[in-house]
C-alpha cells in the first residue's frame, strides 16, 4: 500500500465547533493571497474588515487560533486585549511605521508575501490542526547489535502511554523485523512505512496519529514483512515533524548504521539513548557508533546495560565513551516467555525495565508532556536535561526585531 497524507481538518473547540483562523483586511489581492494560504494549509478562515463585534466563542479576536492582520487594516485597529498568535501581514516589511503598526495591534511577527509564503503555510497549518507544545522525541540506539535497542524504545514508550501520555512510536530500523512484532501487534491493522515513502512537504499530525495500529494505547509505525522500501530523508522528516506536533513524546528505534533516512531522524532528536552491555567488545563498538550520531545529535547518553562480569560499571562505561550517563539498566529475568505471552516490554510494572523506563520519564517530562529545559546534571542514577522549547530555542530567549529563528520577522515584546 502507498499513500500520502498531506492535511488535517482545522481544530475544534471544547463544543466541537470549528476554531478557524481570523483575517482582518479590505485590501482583495492581500485577502485572495491570505485564502490561498490557508486552502493550502487545509484551513477554513473567518474574514472580517476589522475586529470582529459580537461574543468571542470559539472565534472573534479572543477565540481564533490565529489572527492575520492585513498591514492595511492595522492602524485603523483598536485593541483593547493583547494575545499571542497575532502576525502582520504586508508586502514590504521595510515600509516606514510597518514595525510601529505591528507593535500596535501586538503581532508577534511581521510577514511580506510572497517571500514568508512558506513559513506562513505551516503556521496556518499548526493552528487549524490545534498544534501546541511538541513532543519529547527521544532516540534509541544500540552500541552493538542485539544490545537492547529495540526493548529499551518499546518499552520507553510503553511506560509513557500507561502513565498517561500520548505516545507514538517509530520503528527507524528497517531491517529490524517490526516493532509492531516486539509488541505482539503484527496483525493489527493500520499503515506502515511503505504506506509514508512518497510523503513530502507538510503531513497531518492528526491523520498520521489516527491511520497507524494501536497497540498499548500507543501508536506505532513501524515496517511490514513485504519487500523492502527505501525512505528518503525527506518522507522520515515529514513524518517525525507531524509526530513531533502531536505533542507527548515520540520514542525513535534506530540501527546503528548511518545514512541520509538515520541522518534525518538524529537531527530530529531532542536527546538519545544509547544502550551498551557491559563488555569491552561492546564498548568499542559502541565508541563507533557514538562518533557517527554525535555528528548530528546534541545530546546523546548512555544507558549501561548489565550484568557487569567484565571488571566495568555504568560510570566507567560512561566515562570511557565520553558520554552522560542515563541510567543502569539490569538484567530483567523471563522477559522472553513474557513476550511470547504477550505481554509487551516494560508491561510488567514492577520489573527492572519498567521502572527504569518510568524513572526516565519522571526526570526528563518534570512539568508535564513535552520538551523541556533540564540541565544535563546527574540525579541518582539518571543524568537529564538538554531538550529544547517547542520552537527549537531555549524558553524565556527574547526574539528581537529582525529576522526571527523561523524565518520570518519578529517583534520583542
């Protein structure tokens, strides 16, 4: 099966109304452009000549998701309210009294068309499908084959989606032999990656979510058992984008070999894990592996795997590959006659695996799903922290006037 899933229907309020994004301009070409936009973003818009008279609901200066402001409309704007979500639309930024109107009616960035056509697209796109903080993606990688990878993410994930958390899982290994196999799911039905293979440019977070097998009350892409398909880098940054913008986490399966697909997933990452058992044979493997993700991860750590029979501890392990510690993974007793039970990696609440697992998660997610900034200290066995805020900087940076981290002109507040 291919397929492409490219947009979602806009988000929808508490009523289940839809929340459309606001246009406020008279100037026709600026409103054909502005609806063109948003058609392209899968978007239905509201238009209004100014601010909109009549309660707020699910729509209005207080209720839309996003406010487009025709630079032809801004100065005739009295805002009583200032919100975020607010841009300035024009066609040259460089107009005099462009950045002083923006500041007026609280616009946090000022946008000229056609040039901001792509990022204007996007943002359309997050609010209509009702975007807010993206997830914690996090990757797993093994230092040397049969390590543990692919139990660790199963069971990363796992433990998130029972303590709560929306969960998706990705299965980057396409010699792995599914992970929708680790997790007793094969014949569950749903898409795969070679449904995602001719994916390019924007793909719905919500479809992507709702078109893949439910498993554990995750959902999982993983491979099938068909011929094998090539994903190009830009499929698996389209896909991990729309992942991302679902909010929660994301917990990445991937080999150990480098290519442009495992490239793309890296840069995706807001930290890695990389299991590693005990031996010294693994460590220098896994010496290999860390300098070939590192060139694209930021932060990548180690989860030392026991048991230790070689004269090595976590610490050492840790200290030999240069790299922060996660955690001590011990060995956990009948975990193969559970999985041909059926019960998954990390379902048994109480084993070694699945306390690690909830013990990660409460150090990285301390405020709640999403990334957030934790300094990379050691606590107890764990070392966390390094992930970023929703839109790629650290929380709290102002953004100057200028050009702003998304392309498009940003006005400090």
């Amino acid at each position: 099966m291919t397929g492409i899933i490219t947009s979602d229907a806009s988000a929808r309020d508490g009523g289940g109304q839809r929340c459309r994004p606001l246009i406020i301009t008279e100037d026709e070409r600026l409103l054909d452009d502005l609806l063109r936009l948003c058609a392209a973003a899968g978007a239905e818009a509201e238009v209004s000549p100014g601010l909109p008279a009549g309660p707020s609901g699910s729509g209005g200066w207080e209720g839309a998701p996003l406010i487009l402001v025709g630079d032809d409309a801004a100065g005739r704007l009295r805002v009583t309210s200032r919100r975020a979500g607010v841009l300035l639309v024009g066609r040259d930024p460089e107009e005099p009294g462009v950045w002083r109107r923006a500041v007026g009616v609280g616009a946090e960035h000022v946008l000229s068309l056609p040039e901001d056509e792509r990022w204007l697209v996007d943002r359309i796109a997050d609010a209509a499908e009702g975007v807010g903080r993206q997830a914690l993606t996090v990757g797993v990688l093994g230092g040397r084959g049969g390590a543990g990878a692919s139990t660790l993410a199963c069971a990363l994930a796992v433990t998130a989606a029972r303590d709560g958390r929306r969960t998706m899982l990705v299965d980057g290994d396409p010699l792995g032999g599914g992970l929708d196999v680790l997790l007793g799911g094969e014949g569950t039905g749903g898409l795969r990656w070679p449904a995602f293979a001719e994916s390019r440019g924007r793909v719905g977070g919500r479809a992507l979510e709702e078109s893949l097998p439910e498993l554990h009350a995750l959902r999982v892409l993983s491979w099938d058992r068909g011929e094998s398909v090539r994903i190009p880098p830009e499929a698996m940054r389209s896909v991990l984008a729309a992942a991302r913008r679902r909010g929660g986490v994301v917990v990445v399966d991937l080999p150990r070999s480098a290519d442009d697909c495992v490239a793309e997933a890296l840069a995706q990452l807001d930290l890695g894990l990389l299991v590693v058992p005990a031996e010294l044979r693994a460590v220098a493997a896994a010496r290999r592996v860390a300098a070939s993700a590192g060139a694209a991860l930021r932060d990548l750590r180690v989860v030392a795997r026991g048991p230790y029979g070689s004269g090595l501890d976590d610490e050492e392990i840790a200290g030999l590959l240069g790299l922060p510690l996660a955690g001590e993974l011990p060995p956990e007793p009948g975990i193969s006659g559970a999985l041909e039970g059926g019960v998954p990696p990390g379902g048994a609440v109480r084993g070694p695996l699945a306390r690690f697992c909830s013990g990660f998660w409460a150090e990285v997610l301390p405020d709640g799903d999403g990334p957030t900034a934790v300094p990379c200290t050691a606590v107890g066995e764990m070392a966390v922290g390094g992930a970023m805020g929703a839109d790629g900087m650290p929380p709290g940076r102002a953004v100057a006037r200028g050009v702003g981290p998304l392309g498009a002109r940003s006005v400090a507040a």
